[in-house]
C-alpha cells in the first residue's frame, strides 16, 4: 500500500492480498454484509466510522459500467466503491483514504471482494493534496471515468468535534470544508466523467456552490427518512464539461410512512444491489 512518501506507483495494481495489506492487529473488526451479502466487508468494530446506507446509496447512483475506473475519494473501508463493484462486476477500483489502518482495511475488502473487480489499489494520502503532490500520490489527471465520495458531514464551527482522533478526521470537515474534494475531482476526472456526493440535505447551497464552474448537468436526489418527510440526505451528481440543464428529482423515501419498513425501491437497493437512474 502507498504512503505519502513512497514512489509512485502505477495507477492500479493486481488486488492485494489480506496478507499484503497488513491488517492493524490492535483493531477488534466486525463483519458485515452489504447488498444482501453479496459483499462481506471489515470494520473496526469502534472508534471509527462505520459504513452503512450512505455508502450504499452513493453506490447505487452511481453510473459505472464494467472497465470503468471509479476513484473513491475518502473511502473508509472501501464500502462505496465495492458495492458499486459487486453491483456491476468487472470495475477498476482506486481507493483513497487518509488513515493508513483504515487504508489497510479497505485493501483487505479489496481482497475479500476481489471477484467483482477487475484491478484495484489503495492510496494512503489526502485528498487535500495539489499539484505535483497529488500528481506523485498517483492522483493524476484525466484519470477516472467516475468519482465517488462520502466527505465528512459536520463543521467544527457547528458541532462538538469527538476527542478520538480517528472518528473526528472521518466525520468532521477542515477548515477547507468539502472544497478539497471538489477540486481533486475535477483534476483526475476524464471529460464527461461525473463526480457523485452524499450529503447532508442541509449542505446542498454548500454543494451546488462547489459545483458551480466544474461540473454541468447537475442532478441531485434527495432521500428523507420515511414518505412524507423532508429530505435528510442528498445525492448530488456532476458531469466533467457538460452542459446539460439542473435536474432536482422527486424524494425517494428510505422507508414507508411512520414504519421502519424499507420502502420496494430501497429494499432492491440494499438486498438486490438495484441502481438509482439519475439520468
């Protein structure tokens, strides 16, 4: 796995082994099914972010199609990016995250998942960074045809940042805010690539902003908690060098009203691997 300092590697490499990825041996994991256990991925059972239905639903709007290389800018444990593998097979995967233990983990769901990819490596870097920097990590330009990514969804100015380091880098923004991932995006996306964002729904000013001059053919889908609430989630789709107009799309329901029971849409999502069409 690539550190900050290494050489630079080649853009992909074959899927790493377990052994390889140097698993931390003071982590306690826990194993989790994702897409009806199509995916089985490593956690760390505490201490640090968790993966679940964001990553899930960024996935399944997001538009690969088998060779492509999807870039997964902040990846944690690599959730997001291997369920958009084990939706449709055959992906080239580039994982970024900052932690390196947690970048070990996702190289070992790599390995674990290694059956719905093509190629995959991890890099162990910031996306904050620029210029040759960026270049070196092996984040280059005109890189991916899609970009994924799940940043943090608190504001140290608006909420009490976590005393464990690890779960305040995963969860609270810098003073950059999501800036950073915006503008690594834009560099390594091919033309026409689309750059696809979970957020909170309270950040979409924040969000159309950062778009705004990079990205056209603006889609955004919100979700609420259950029919007949306001959106709590957002998905915002861009498009590299596009022109095409702003598209809101109707709320799409997580579960059906005052019941925690997954609406049919959501359910195919997350037991079946269905895709959200934005287009």
């Amino acid at each position: 796995m690539p550190s900050n300092s290494a050489a630079p590697a080649p853009l992909l490499t074959n899927v790493p082994t377990v052994a390889a990825a140097g698993l931390p041996a003071d982590v306690a994991m826990s194993e989790d099914d994702f897409l009806g256990g199509r995916i089985s991925l490593l956690q760390p059972r505490k201490g640090h972010h968790r993966s679940g239905t964001d990553a899930v639903l960024l996935a399944a709007c997001t538009p690969a199609k088998p060779g492509d290389l999807v870039v997964d800018l902040g990846s944690g444990v690599g959730a997001a990016g291997l369920c958009v593998a084990a939706r449709i097979g055959g992906l080239r995967l580039l994982a970024v995250e900052i932690d390196p233990e947690i970048a070990a983990i996702a190289a070992a769901n790599m390995a674990r998942s290694k059956a719905f990819l093509a190629e995959a490596s991890v890099i162990s870097c910031d996306v904050a960074l620029r210029g040759d920097p960026r270049k070196e990590a092996g984040l280059v330009e005109n890189l991916a045809d899609h970009v994924i990514a799940n940043p943090p969804y608190y504001r140290p100015e608006k909420f009490q940042t976590s005393p464990n380091e690890a779960r305040a880098t995963a969860h609270m923004l810098t003073d950059e805010g999501m800036e950073p991932w915006f503008r690594t995006a834009v560099s390594i996306l091919k033309s026409k690539g689309t750059f696809t964002v979970v957020q909170r729904a309270d950040e979409l000013p924040t969000l159309l902003k950062l778009m705004e001059g990079r990205f056209g053919g603006i889609t955004v889908q919100p979700f609420s908690a259950r029919e007949g609430e306001a959106a709590h989630r957002v998905v915002i789709q861009g498009r590299k060098q596009s022109r095409a107009p702003f598209r809101l799309l109707p709320t799409i329901a997580l579960h059906d009203a005052g019941s925690d029971t997954p609406g049919a849409q959501i359910e195919a999502v997350h037991r079946h691997g269905a895709a959200i069409e934005l287009g």
